[in-house]
C-alpha cells in the first residue's frame, strides 16, 4: 500500500516511467538556477519547474538538451530513437529529450564496467548526432509534469540500450575501449574513474595498516581535484565514486597493487616490443645474434688450432705436454686451455 506522499508525488500516468520508484527520493530542484537548488521531498520537487532525474548512483534515464527552436524533434533530423518524453521551452523552442532506460544503470565501474561504458558511448553518439549540448551536466533537467513547458511524450516503453546503440551504425567510434570518451554525461563519470582508480592503486601503498577515514578524505580530495571537466560533475556524483573507489581499494588493495604492476609491465614490454618489430628492431637483433655465435664460433676454432699446433710442437720436441707448456707456447691462460683441451684430448688429462 503506497503512501499519501507517494502517491501525490506520482506524475501523471502519460510519462509511465517517470515515477517515483525511478526518481530521486530527495532530488534537488528549483524554479529559478539563479536563487539555488535545494534537495526537497519528492512531492515538493515535483513542483517545481527543475527536477533532479537521476540519482547519484544510478540512471534510470539519459537526457540531451537542445538548444535550439524545434529541439524535441532533433532526433527526427539525426534518424534517431524516439525519446520517450520531450519537455520544451515555450519562449524558445529548446528543448529536453529523455530516453527511459528499462534496467537502470549502476553507475558503479567496480560492480560492472561494460554497462556503464556502453551507455556513456551511446550517450556521446546521440548527444553529438543530434547536435545536444556538450555543457549540460544532467544534474537538474526541465519537469516534464510542471505546467510550464510543453511536454510531448513520443514513447511509453523504456529502450534497452542495445535497442538504442541500433539507431548508432558506427557506436564503435565512442565504445571503441581503447579510445578516451569525451568528458561529458556519462563520459565524465568513467573518466573519473579510470583516473581515480589508476591513481589509488599507487597511492594505497602508503596508507596500508592506517585509517580508512583518512584514506577516504584523500581519494575524495583527489576527486574533487580531478573533477576538473568543462562541466564539472555534481558533488553528489564525485563523492559516491571516490567511497566506490576508496573502499575497493582499501579492501583488495595488496592483490590489486600486485595485478596491477603485473599488468603494467606485460603491457610495458608488449609495447616494447611492438615498437621493435614495426622499426624492424627485432630483425636486426636477429641477425646480431646470428653474428655473435658465428664470431663465436670461429673464435672457438682458432683456439682448437693453436692448442693442436702447440700440442705437436710439443711432440716433435720430445717434451711433455704440460699446460703450463701450452700456454707459453700459444699465450692462452691455463682455465681457457683445460676447457677447450678437454674436448680436444679427453684421454690422457694434460698434467698441470
């Protein structure tokens, strides 16, 4: 049985999925940016004219806004999906397009990192096809309950996102792994977290046997250090990345340290010896391999030849063939001669 509050705070049943059990329990919201936005009762910020859609770990919806006169309708002009709702300016045309997502989207890379990653690409393609704007951060978007904008709803279903990366036919452009997402939407949220999560790996070493509250302010300082995008993320957003980052860390950091300086140096020498076979480095080590062991070789064989020649001075003389005879005769040392006359003259051992 739903609460009174729960129930008034309820949109009308048009936007079927902009409801309650997907929206904020405390969003934060406004009638005007310029006097402040404020976290209030579900029921209240429904009110008002701005609305927090998401919340800070979680994305039930991806939003684009537009500005420009007709921005509902710029996913007709990019032959995108249908936004499931749009809520558009009156005085100007501009325009908030949201697409409901069906199963919501932790945004937490150390529960599952594909989800999110394959959401920000599609985010960044549908942002730039339609020509969005790349400063919206998507904290707060136009209420599309509120009176005071048109709202169009164009779908009641929420898209999957492989359903949405159709519309997409070159989304390996931005979900391409070995490419840098642009930092924005989403974008910026996996950004922080390669950043964060790159550098607590090496930081940790000093903190292991502290305190965590102390290892916690660190990486939340370092967040907010790294929040350094165009549109900066909200605070909400940094400080649930920097717990998510701080606690794993803390839990699995001897492990992950050692993974971690394991894979950087397979991925160092694979690099390094990519760099050689592509400057042909490798063939020409090769080949001075090659080099040495013929050197080597031949060296071996002129040494063979002055023990046999001294060897047969030595006979012809009538003298013993000592090492110490040896190695006046041919100049070598007495350990270079007993190695190589071993094999030379395995029976009788030349006497020292």
């Amino acid at each position: 049985m739903l609460s009174t509050d729960k129930v008034r705070a309820d949109p009308p049943a048009q936007l079927s999925l902009f409801t309650s059990e997907r929206l904020p329990h405390r969003p934060y919201c406004t009638d005007d940016y310029e006097t402040g936005t404020w976290p209030r009762q579900l029921s209240n910020a429904l009110q008002k004219r701005y609305i927090q859609p998401n919340p800070p770990a979680v994305r039930f919806r991806l939003l684009f806004d537009v500005d420009r006169r007709g921005g509902a309708h710029a996913w007709m002009d990019a032959s995108l999906a249908a936004p499931n709702w749009a809520a558009t300016n009156p005085a100007n045309g501009h325009a908030h397009l949201c697409y409901e997502i069906d199963i919501p989207i932790a945004v937490d890379p150390f529960v599952e990192r594909a989800p999110v990653r394959f959401a920000a690409a599609i985010e960044c393609a549908y942002r730039e096809s339609m020509g969005a704007d790349a400063g919206y951060s998507g904290h707060l978007c136009k209420n599309p309950t509120h009176s005071h904008w048109i709202t169009t709803t164009f779908r009641q279903d929420g898209y999957s996102l492989q359903e949405l990366s159709e519309y997409i036919p070159d989304l390996n452009r931005f979900n391409d792994k070995r490419r840098k997402l642009p930092e924005y939407g989403l974008g910026r949220n996996v950004t922080l977290f390669n950043r964060l999560r790159l550098w607590s790996y090496k930081a940790i070493n000093e903190h292991r046997g502290g305190d965590f509250d102390a290892w916690h302010g660190l990486v939340q300082d370092k967040a907010r250090a790294y929040n350094d995008f165009a549109s900066p993320m909200d605070w909400n957003e940094v400080k649930h990345t920097a717990k998510s980052v701080a606690t794993w860390v803390w839990r699995h950091a001897p492990a992950s340290a050692i993974r971690f300086s394991r894979l950087q140096a397979e991925r160092g020498s694979a690099r390094h010896e990519r760099f050689k076979e592509e400057h042909g480095i490798v063939a020409y080590e090769r080949e001075q391999a090659k080099a040495a062991l013929a050197g080597a070789g031949a060296k071996r064989a002129r040494t063979e030849a002055k023990i046999r020649e001294a060897v047969a001075v030595l006979t012809e003389r009538g003298e013993r063939v000592s090492m110490r005879a040896l190695a006046s005769l041919t100049g070598m040392g007495k350990s270079a001669i007993a190695e190589a006359y071993k094999r030379l003259f395995p029976v009788p051992e030349v006497s020292g």
